[in-house]
C-alpha cells in the first residue's frame, strides 16, 4: 500500500500536467459588453480619416471600398444555416493567439451549435495544401490561456503566387468556408486583404487578427498595440528586471541585453519603462539624430564612466534587436554589400557562392565593386573585425540582411571596451569593465498570455466572428481603447486597404502594410527623455518580477500604452 | 484639475514601486513551530555519523568537537543582556537571502527588544575593513520577500590570510558581537568554521547559513539543498519551458541552453524535471561512464537524427555550465594547460604573459613543453577551434580554468551541427539543422524567491539565533525534512568540521568543504535515466509558468528533492 502511495506520488511529479496549467486553464477571460451581448451589428465609425493610396485601389478594387466599422449589440436575430470558418496562424507564435481560437470557437458556437471552426495547421501552407482540422470544445478548453501557438502550429509561408492564391481558393471552396481568420502581423495582415479580394467569389470573407510581440503593427487612435506584445514585453521585463537586482547585489556586472522586435523599438522602449535600466537605446531617435556608430558607442561609455566615478562599476543596458538598422552609415553599407553580393551570386555556382569565400576574399571582391567608394572602405575598416563579419553575413532568401543573426550587443560591447581602454589609459576612466552579455527573444515569445492578453485575445475572436457574421471581408478586427477596462473596450473592423503603403521588398516595390515605429513625438518617449538621465545615474532600478495571475500584480498593461493615451 | 490627475497617474507610471512588490513585502513567511515557540534549546540529535578527518581535528581543534544539535522549544527564559549580532552575506547573490536576515533580525528582536543586528557591507571584505550599518526594521520590511542581496550587497573575498583574520577579530571585538552570520555557500561556510575556531577568544560565536543556487552544499539526510536553489531553478524552468512552447509552435529551432551551476549538475537536473527537455546533460554520468567529447555529440545528434525521421526538427536541449569538467579528455588537457600557463608566467613579464601571446604562439608553447605528449596534441588539434581557444582562455587569480566563462553550448551546437552535416552527406540524418543558442545564470540569480525560498529563508535566520542564544559556534544552521509541511521542519545545527576535506587549491591541499555532486544512486536520477528516451523522441514538453506567489500554484518544491525523499 506505502508502496502504490509511492508510486502515485511520482506519476505526480513526472507528469507534464502542473497545478499552474489547470488553474490557467479555468480562468475564464472576460468579454467587453458589446461582444457579450452576441454577434450585433456593425455600424460607421466616424472621425478618422483612412485614405487609400491608389496603388491599394488598382490592386485591391473591391476590398478597397471598405470604411471603418463598430461592433455594436442589438436584439439578437437567430442564424438559420450553420456556417463553417477557417482559421489559420501566422508567422512568430505570439502569446493570446489560443484565445483567439477560443473566442472566435466560442462566438460561432454561441451562434450556432453546428456552426464549425476549421484549424490550418502549420501556418499559410496548411491551406495550400488544405492540412486541417476541425477544432473541438475540448482542444479549445485544453488550450485556453496558455502560450505559444501549439494547437496549430504556425509557419512564414506566405500565398504570394497566383498559384498557391489558387489552392487557397479551391481549399476554401471545397470546404465551403463561409469565412477565414488569419491570425498574424503586418505581412500576414496583407496577405489576408489579397486573399478577401481573391476569394470573394466563392464567398469567403476574410479577417485579419493583428498579432506580433514586435508591437509594430498600429493604426493611430483605433489599434493601439498588438496582442502578445504585453506578454513578451513582461517576460524580458522579468529577466531584465532580475539583472537588475543582481546588478545591485553583486555590484560588478554591466549587462549588455539586446532585445527580439526587428526593426522598431517598441519592445525596448516598453521594457525601459518597466525596469529602468542605466542605458536604453531606441533606434528611432538613434536615425533622427544621425548618430554614427562610435556616437552610440559614446553614449554608453558615457555612462559607465560617469557611474564609474560614483563607485558604481554595474548597470543594465537595452538594445533593440533592429538597432544597425537605424545607424546611416551601417545601413549604407549593409545595401550596398547586400547588392555586391546579389550580383555576385547570380554569375557564380553554389559552391563558389559568397559564404564559401573566406573573409579576405569577400572583403576583396567588395573593394573591387563600382558601387564601393573608398569613403566606405575607411568607414568598413574602422569597424571592429565583429561587425565586418556580421555585415557579410549570409542574406535570407529575399536577398536581404538578417538583422537578428547578428550579435549586437557583443559588438557594441567590444567597441565600448575597447573606447574605455583608452579612456583609462588617459586617466579619465577609473572603473573596471566586467560584462555579461545577453538575447532575449524567443523565451519571452514563448511565455504563457498576461491576463491583458489572454482577455484581448478572447475580445479580438470574437470581434472577427461579428464583423464575419456581418457580412464584412478584407478588415482587421481590433479592439479600441485597451487603456481602458475590458467593460470599455470597443471592437472595431479597420479596413486593411488603407494601411498599405509601397515598400520595396525583394528588390520591387511592393503593396504591404506599413510597420509602425516608435513615434519620437508621442508621451511615451517624451517622458523616457526626461526619466533616462536619473535612471543612469542613480539605481532607480524597477523590478516587475514574474507575469502573475492571481493577487494584486495580476491585472497590469502595457506602460507604453497607458502613457500615451494619457 | 484634469492636468493634476494626469500627473499622478504618470508619476505613478513612472515610479519604481510596484503592485507587484507592495504585494510581496505583504507576505508572512510562515515559520515552523520548534522556531514559532522561541529560541528553544539545543539537545543532541543521534542517529547520524558525522567523523572528522585528522587534518580538520587539528587545524579547528575547537569546533571539531560540535556534534549535532536540534533546536527544541522550551520555557522562554528572558534575556538580560541585549545582543549585538553581526550578518554577511557571502558570494553570488541567491534568492531568498534577505529573509534570511529578516528571520535573525525578528528572532533577535523578540528575544530582546535591543538586541541589534549589524549588517557588514558588500561581503567578507566588509568586516576586514570594518564596513557596516545598523539593520532596522524598516530595513527588513523593504526588503522582505525581494530577490538579490541589495540590502547589504556581497562579494567574493575570502579571509584567508592571518592578517585578514586579526582585522576581522578586531572589527568584531571593537563591535562587541557575540555572535556571526556567515550567509554562503561551501568556501563562505569553510571560512566561517575558521572564524569560529579564531574568534572564540573575543566571545563571537559563528554560524553559517547555506546558500547557493548551484544546489552543491547539501549534507545527506540533513541538509538536502541550501536555499536560493529552488527559486533559481524556477526561473530557468519558466525560460526552458517557454522555449518548449515556442518550439512546438514554430517548429523550426533547436535550442541549446547552457545553465548557470558550476560544475554539479543539480540545477541542470531540477530544470529537466521542471521541463521535459528533449535532451539532457548530466556531468557526473559523464565522468562515470568516462564519455569522450565525441560521445556527447553523438548523444545529442542522435536524438536530432531520431526526432528529423518523425519530422520533429526542432527540440530542447539542457547543458550545464560545468561539463567539460566532467569530460575526461578535456579535463586533462584543461589540467596541463593550466600548469604550462602558470609555469610560463612565473617567469614572463606582464607584457609577456601567456594571454598577450597569439594563438599560434600560445599552441607553440603547449607544444614544446616536457608534460605536453603527442597524444595530448592530437587530442587537442581534433576539438573545433572554439574549443581550442576556450581551452587557452585566462585562468583566474587562483590559476584555475574559469568554466563559466566557455560557450560549451556553442562548442556542443558546432560539434553536433559538423557531425550531422557528414551524417546529412551519407543520407542518414534528412533533417533540417536550425539552432539558437542561449545561456542561463544571472538572470535566474537575481529572481524574486519563490514562496519556499520566502519560508525556508525566514526559518533559516530564526535557526541560527537559537544556535547562537544556546551557545553554539562553528555550525552551520539548517532546516531537516524541507520535503514536509512547513509545520513539520526540523530546524538543526550541523557542525561544520564534519563536513570538511583536502581539495586541492592554488595547487596545494587545503580543508574545505565537500561540494556535493548529483548522486548517480538517488531516485532522482534513476527516474531521469527512465524518462528521458520518453521525453526525447515524444513532446512530452512541462510548461512551469512563471513563478507564481498568489493561488494554486503557488506552493511548489524542487522536484529532486521530493522525488529523493521518497
């Protein structure tokens, strides 16, 4: 008997079912009024204005005619045929995306008991190549509330040709989808305004749920962030956070952690806020005061030097992931050597493509290009032998550089060690440089839903099942006024169509939707200029600790975005 | 009026005070009820044999003759004399530290309303120079429940010279204590059994409190984890665990993570139970089944090769900072190494000494020395080259080889991916090698501890006043049977000599305490040897969560230490 009490006890602690997922699984999101109260109507939304460039109009005639929307209740009407909805996951997994599988299984089940939610799985592909299955009460209530986009899986494939456009369109049709989600971030968003054009006439509407950690998918005063932004945000807060208390305790570390959010600094921005690191670099203003990379290198030392004097030879340093990006003379010549090696590769065989070369050789191809202007080579060789070879590094399959594959904060870290060398040979620094360096991407993307997330999640589902069982195609559910609590929320259908601009992908201009970055004009940056300078000196460190879910610290927001809608 | 509410809101967002901290420092650790009643008395506790070498009886001649004690309450007997009593907090900072202060502190207070508690500042060093602050209560309020050791700082100096300890038996007779907490790991709770032999003269009792992430001070049947180690364990099993989510979500990466921990493998073990990971390392099963570097590779891309065949390229892989320790092979040449470097630099001058050398000529040098043997070169010149240059590395002050400071996971991920592009070219792996790499220590360090770290923390700090009221130094305070209810904690006083051995250091014996590796015996480990084929080929993946101090999963152990005292 002790014996079988024994072994219970280990089948316990060797199972992978844990007291924290049962009590995230019982959680029960809440719904703001509007989506409570059933599928409503959806009605104009005024006082915005939402142009759409003529590109948009010639390629995308019929979705380009769509106008703002709101949700609102009305008496509820009772569907007669069951519809059947597809849903499909896109790009990064994001934390929220399983609830809004929940929200929009449990809207068209409220519906219509035999109203079904067809699940692609492994992203975009899985319709092209029609790989589904139908969703069930019970992997939806397996899946509520926790990380990651498991129920699915996700991809990056995109339906970019008219041949994978016409699988998609003979998957939907014979599986006579009344409707189709895609859950995903700016490129996803555009493929599903191609795909609501494109699948119009088999009557397959399409909605767009705005998903990605990066933050950078916005629309002014109608979409202020994202889901799965404030999750991530948190769970790098919590490591950024628990630096910091080291920092303090062992009073001996500089901590150099560069931070996953591509090109805009949103992330990082957001993470500041919660921890209050000493220095904090946001490419957006590093781009519009021109600063060079020896300019950034400064701004570090600067601080390092002057904590040095205080005795204090530690501190916590963010940089964002896309930061090179925003540094001209980098971008320069990342174009340039990104062209050189384009042409380059196009005359040669595989096994004598450009990442077979050695470093000498490349360097020296590069020297003999036309485009490359001796003013480039002093710039290439003043940078140090770290970041000369993460500017050759290998491009991805649309020829362009891979920001996240170079190690940033190493570099950086080298050229400050290197420039506070000299500092202390001339006697102007007095500290000792220990450093650790650190990349927080894919464990904060992984972390399960903050309760924000887990309600806009469940709150965007639904929307996309409203807007769908109103008739409208080719428009992104979004939910207004998330500073507010859930019972204000607003959800809301933005036209896809007017938030495309031209932007020049694989060497072509193309229709997409533009990438928000961090609006240098807004309350949130303004207040980091006035906050940064005591943050670098003093310890003002904060320390948000672990994402809870129960208690006082569970119900938290972004900071950012409470800031600027102030 | 609307502008003023808009200031507070935003100094309120800008502040460094949280929900999440007021909410902590709320938190009563609970205290068992041996320690509940007061400080008890100490009784001898039987049943255990703890012998001390000769080595030991003759340098700690005094406190070789403790024997083991238990803490039992008894009729309060009231002080007369109020107490001044001192507490360092000793190496890298563990979760949980500041409870420990908090307990002494409360313990004091109780037993005499002026009985005082002085904290010395930034370590050891700060009672050789004398370095200190008055604790009060407003102190331990602040910073009850909170991660780090802000409250004091620490660092790593030992007082290891008779000039040290002269300084430190002046700084403790000027301050009159009659009594020392020494709060750190094997080498802190050495010095403390010292301290205790020196400072019996002027009336300071010495007590040693154990902490240490690494897991490594544990004493079987007494002492089975130092605190700090849960907590730090929980923080690396959230970053796992969200990989594990992330992995089965994108299904693309391999994630190799190197872990904090030194050279044991505990933390590695607890974060494999916290996680399921699809691979896991243990050090001491390496030395015991005397695995060349080669076999680990072999170990890991096995499973690759296994998981591509079912179509799973991606997975999660646990490698403890200390393994190439365990790595026979590596450990030798790492031995030689050491020994060439320090023999060349007794005689070089600084600008001469091995690290200003290049590489080439530092392999010269290797090669041309008398204890450096063909088999040693071929060995060598087969590791890839950042295993070669990680070999070279600098040693530290002590001329020991600074295992942190290698990217074993690096080296492994480069091994494994060489070996599996040859198994690629003979058609036996068909996979798809991508792979992130990442490292976990000083994040999961500076955690907030979790609710068990709060209590044994606590209890820790009231153990060690009641070994000091009841006369008692050279011990080490300790809480039996961690695996029960709190109610049911046995607070005892291990006597430090018996704990002792000869290891060498800075190339000669010296008496210090055993770390204590992973038992290869124990339940734990059998279950891991079980489990882990399971766990590698299905996604049999655990997602802890962060952790949690509120609701039901808030009230966790490391699971080692339960499945071992089963």
């Amino acid at each position: 008997m002790a014996g079988k009490l024994r072994q219970t006890k280990i089948e316990a602690l060797l199972g992978n079912e844990t007291a924290f997922r049962v009590a995230r699984r019982s959680y029960q999101p809440h719904l703001c009024p509007r989506l409570a109260a059933g599928a409503g109507s959806t009605r104009p939304l005024d006082g915005f204005d939402l142009d759409v460039i003529k590109v948009a109009r010639e390629q995308l005639p019929f979705v380009s005619k769509n106008t703002l929307l709101k949700i609102i209740p009305d008496s509820p009407s009772r569907q007669v045929t069951p519809r059947r909805l597809g849903v499909v996951l896109s790009g990064g997994p994001a934390p929220g995306g399983h609830n809004v599988i929940a929200g929009l299984f449990h809207a068209a089940k409220r519906a219509h008991p035999d109203n079904q939610v067809i699940g692609f799985l492994a992203g975009p592909k899985g319709i092209v190549t029609d790989k589904h299955v139908e969703i069930t009460a019970d992997m939806v209530a397996t899946h509520l509330n926790s990380g990651g986009f498991h129920m699915l899986g996700t991809g990056r494939d995109k339906i970019d040709t008219p041949e994978k456009m016409k699988r998609c369109r003979e998957t939907c049709a014979v599986l006579k989808l009344s409707g189709l989600v895609v859950v995903g971030g700016d490129d996803s968003n555009t493929n599903a305004a191609f795909l609501a054009e494109n699948l119009r006439g088999i009557g397959t509407q399409v909605i767009g749920i705005p998903k990605t950690i990066d933050g950078d998918l916005q629309v002014p005063g109608l979409l202020q962030i994202p889901f799965g932004f404030h999750s991530a945000c948190m769970a790098f807060a919590t490591e950024v956070g628990n630096l910091n208390s080291d920092c303090k305790s062992d009073l001996k570390y500089w901590h150099f952690n560069r931070l996953m959010g591509r090109s805009a600094s949103h992330i990082a921005l957001e993470v500041a806020f919660q921890t209050h690191p000493n220095v904090i670099l946001i490419g957006e203003e590093i781009e519009e005061k021109e600063l060079t990379i020896h300019n950034v290198v400064r701004l570090i030392a600067d601080v390092i030097v002057d904590r040095a004097r205080e005795g204090k030879n530690y501190g916590t340093i963010l940089i964002p992931e896309g930061i090179l990006e925003f540094i001209h003379e980098v971008n320069v010549l990342i174009i340039k050597i990104s062209y050189i090696i384009a042409r380059y590769n196009r005359e040669a065989t595989e096994d004598e493509s450009f990442h077979k070369l050695s470093f000498e050789e490349q360097v020296q191809l590069i020297d003999n290009s036309d485009i490359w202007r001796d003013y480039d080579s002093r710039v290439f060789l003043g940078f140090p032998g770290l970041l000369q070879k993460g500017l050759l590094l290998p491009r991805d399959s649309h020829g362009n550089f891979q920001y996240a594959m170079v190690n940033t904060e190493r570099i950086l870290l080298e050229m400050v060690a290197t420039y506070l060398r000299k500092q202390k040979a001339k006697g102007i620094y007095k500290g000792n440089l220990r450093t650790q360096n650190h990349y927080y991407g894919y464990d904060g993307r992984g972390t399960f839903p903050t309760k924000f997330d887990c309600d806009y999640g469940y709150n965007l589902g639904f929307a996309a099942y409203s807007l769908l069982a109103n008739g409208a195609t080719g428009y992104m559910a979004a939910i207004k006024d998330l500073h507010l609590p859930v019972a204000d929320w607003q959800p809301i259908g933005i036209p896809l169509a007017p938030l495309m601009h031209l932007e020049e992908r694989k060497g072509r201009l193309e229709l997409v939707i533009a990438k928000q970055k961090v609006d240098l004009e807004a309350p949130a940056f303004k207040l980091l200029e006035q906050e940064r300078r005591k943050w670098s000196l003093e310890d003002h460190y904060r320390f948000p600790g672990p994402i809870q879910f129960d208690g006082p610290a569970a119900d938290t927001k972004p900071i950012t975005l409470q800031l600027n809608s102030l």
